[in-house]
C-alpha cells in the first residue's frame, strides 16, 4: 500500500499542478505592446477577479502626456466604449480597469484624448477577451 501511496503522489500532483495552470490560463491574456503617436510603451494583461473581467495596465507603460487620456474599448463587433480617464490626482492614474458588464468582450484596448478627440495609441489581444 505505501508503494502505491508513493507513487501516485507525484502523479496526483502533476495533475492538480497542471489544472491550476489550465485554469490560470484560462483566466488571463497578455495583449500585444501599444503602438501609436503618445502610447507606445508596454501592453495589457485581462483576467478575471470575482467573475468580472479586469484590464490592468504593465508598469512600464507611460501615461501619455495630454490633456485627458481615457480608457477606451472596443469589442470584436466593432462598437467603442469611451470608460475610465486615466489620470487622476497628482501623479497617479487608473492602472487598471474593471470592464462594466455591458461590455460582451474586448478585442482592442485604446488610449484616447478626450480632449482633442485623439486615438493616442492601441493595442489588441490575440482573440477577443471575455
């Protein structure tokens, strides 16, 4: 009996080791580096936290230095949603991004200036994220 305890014990964790890898990978994208005039630094990771769909942003990408850079969206239909400002007081900004419910899925994520009505840079995941 402690044979067959000793051996299945790796194989059981192998397998419980490779649901959570699964599971993880289910549970997160890794979006393409930013391209545009302003935003081009770093890229987006999407995962789910408590059932909702989060954006956050890397630590190397630059909030770009206009006047009012937002959160902006769009779903593999094509529809585009102007969200969060990303500056906020002081030197701080909105690195991440909970995606409101009305949201199906996100194919693109952009950094727009509200302002001066601006795409300032985008990036896409591989597929559409939900």
């Amino acid at each position: 009996m402690r044979s067959f305890s000793k051996s299945l014990l790796p194989a059981l964790v192998a397998v419980i080791m490779l649901a959570a890898t699964v599971s993880l990978a289910n549970h997160m994208a890794k979006s393409g580096p930013f391209a545009g005039a302003k935003a081009n630094t770093g890229f987006v990771t999407a995962s789910k936290e408590n059932g909702k769909l989060v954006l956050t942003l890397s630590d190397d990408f630059v909030v770009p230095d206009t006047p009012a850079p937002h959160w902006q969206l769009v779903d593999s239909k094509g529809n585009v949603y102007l969200l969060n400002r990303l500056k906020i007081k002081g030197d701080k900004y909105n690195q991440t991004l909970v995606v409101p419910s009305y949201v199906k899925d996100v194919a693109k994520v952009q950094i727009w200036c509200a302002w001066a009505e601006a795409l300032l840079g985008e990036t896409s995941f591989e597929k559409p994220v939900k």
